[in-house]
C-alpha cells in the first residue's frame, strides 16, 4: 500500500476533516457549528440557518422523551452543532462520538465556553466500534456521517446494539437514487474521499434486518439541491475571503466539483432526507 493511502474509511475521513482546507470551508461557509445539508425556508436562506432548521426538524421527530434524562449517542458528531443544541435546548446528556481529535478538540472548547461541557462527552472513535454496552442510549442520532463508513451495515449494527429496546434512530445520510450507477456520481462525490454512497433501499433494508419495524424517510431530496446551490454562490461570492482560509487549489476543486452536485440534483441522481427508525 503506498505510504499515504488510508488504512481504512474512519482514517480517511478523519484525513478528510483535519486538512486546512476542508476544515476552512466547513467553517467559513457552514459557520463551523453543523455541517450538513440545510432545510431551507427560502431559496436565499443563510447555510448556518437551514442547517441548524435541519437539526431542529430530527429532534422534533425524536419519540423518546427529549430531556435530561435522556441519553444521545451522536454518530459523527462534527464540530458538535446538534450536541449542544440538544443540551441547550432539552438539557440533554450526549456522548459524540467522532474520528476526528481535531474536530473534537475545538467541540469541547466550544461546550466549556457555553457552559455545556457537563452534558456533552466528546469521544473520539470509530462509529464502527462504539466505545459503550449494548442497550446504553434511548436516541442514536446521525447526520451526514454514515456515508464516510467503509462498513454501514456495520455502523447502523452498532447503532442497534447501543440502543435501548424502546430507543429510537434517527439519521440523514447522502445517497444516491436507487436507479443512479454508481459511476455516475464517482466525480461528485470524489470530493469526500468516499467511493460510492448508499441508497434509500440499502437503508430499508439494513433497518429491517436490525429489526426496526416502524421505519420512515421523510424525502428532502429537493432541500439538497439548494443546498448545493447556496453553498455554489457562497463560494464564488465569498472567493476574496475564502482566499485567505483555503488554498487556491482547493478553491479551483471546488469549483469544478460544486457544479457537479447540483448537475446530479437536477438529474435526479442524489437523494437526501431524514429516517426515524424503531422497534
Ligand atoms: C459531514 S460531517 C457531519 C458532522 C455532524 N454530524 C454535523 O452534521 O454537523 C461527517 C462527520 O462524520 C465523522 N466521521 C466520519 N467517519 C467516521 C467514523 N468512522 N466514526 C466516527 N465519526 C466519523 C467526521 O469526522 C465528521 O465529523
């Protein structure tokens, strides 16, 4: 294996999230507080606001009893947007779970300065491999992490496995149509460092096989296409700021990748939306 090919996707994606430029663009165009896809109340809607309108939409969908006796496992916490929300909101205890140190680091300064950090343990590790016994958490919550996992059968195994019996899933995932080839989309979604994403019908699938039986996906699918929209204009609008954050090269990349994500929203390719998940 050449010396910088990655041992696994966890060590990918944990590459991904810690060089500069990635993390420069999360954080100038996202706000750096959550960074997925946003649901957006209109077409010129700032990224942070629909992102965060995203976080709001899966707790409202949550089942269990949002408060502080509820315990979240987050799956790929990020920089720790939903964590905190979660605390701030309903006084939630939240263990996020991430790969990335880097990300973690700057997660638990952000807890302490908001005086959150005695209900959100930053943890950093594998989704893979969750660091808890089974039956630990009444909400598994992911956003936008799954499509690192190098094993996602694996990953929503372990989200079973910690979930108490009456616990409930709740994740967004990118994917691809169920008709889409999967080489269509290898130029899109090249960027990530992933190689192909999962369906809708992978997901069904996996979710009956750990035994959910109440399984929804609320299709968003249309929000994506703004998404990559907006964050298409932030970039070219924002180039003289963003110039300062990230390299020149990696701002020519994503200008030809951007593109690439609304050509394959428009065609149909990509889907997007939020499953809620229980026994
Ligand atoms: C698109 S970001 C989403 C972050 C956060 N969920 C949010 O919505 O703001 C994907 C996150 O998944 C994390 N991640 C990727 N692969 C992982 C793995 N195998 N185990 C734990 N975290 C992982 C990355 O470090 C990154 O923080």
């Amino acid at each position: 294996m050449p010396p910088d090919t990655p041992a696994s996707a966890a060590e990918a994606a944990r590459r991904y999230y810690e060089t500069d430029d990635v993390d420069g663009f999360y954080t100038t165009i996202w706000g750096g507080e959550d960074i997925h896809t946003g649901i957006y109340a209109h077409d010129h809607e700032s990224i942070a606001a629909a992102s965060r309108r995203t976080v709001e939409r899966i707790a409202a969908k949550s089942s269990t009893h949002l408060g502080p006796d509820g315990t979240v496992l987050d799956m790929g916490s990020g920089y720790g947007g939903a964590a905190r929300y979660l605390a701030d909101r309903f006084g939630c205890r939240t263990v996020a779970l991430n790969i990335s140190e880097m990300q973690n680091r700057r997660h638990r300064e952000v807890n302490a300065k908001r005086g959150l950090a005695g209900l959100i343990t930053v943890v950093t590790g594998s989704f893979e491999d969750v660091p808890y016994p089974d039956g630990s958490f009444d909400l598994v919550w992911s956003q936008e992490a799954l499509c690192h996992g190098g094993d996602r059968p694996r990953a929503l195994g372990e989200a079973a496995r910690v979930l108490k019996p009456e616990g409930q899933l709740i994740f967004t995932d990118l994917m691809a149509a169920d008709e889409c080839p999967p080489e269509t989309l290898r130029p899109v979604v090249s960027r990530l460092g992933i190689d192909a994403f999962a369906t809708p019908s992978f997901y069904r699938r996996q979710a009956s096989r750990l035994g959910f039986a109440h399984v929804d996906f609320e299709d968003l699918s249309d929000h994506l296409l703004t998404h990559y929209l907006r964050l298409a204009e932030e970039t070219t609008q924002r180039t003289e700021e963003l110039t300062g954050v990230i390299s020149p090269a990696y701002l020519d990349k994503l200008q030809d990748n951007l593109p690439r994500w609304i050509e394959a929203c428009r065609s149909g390719h990509l889907r997007w939306g939020i499953y809620t998940c229980r026994r």
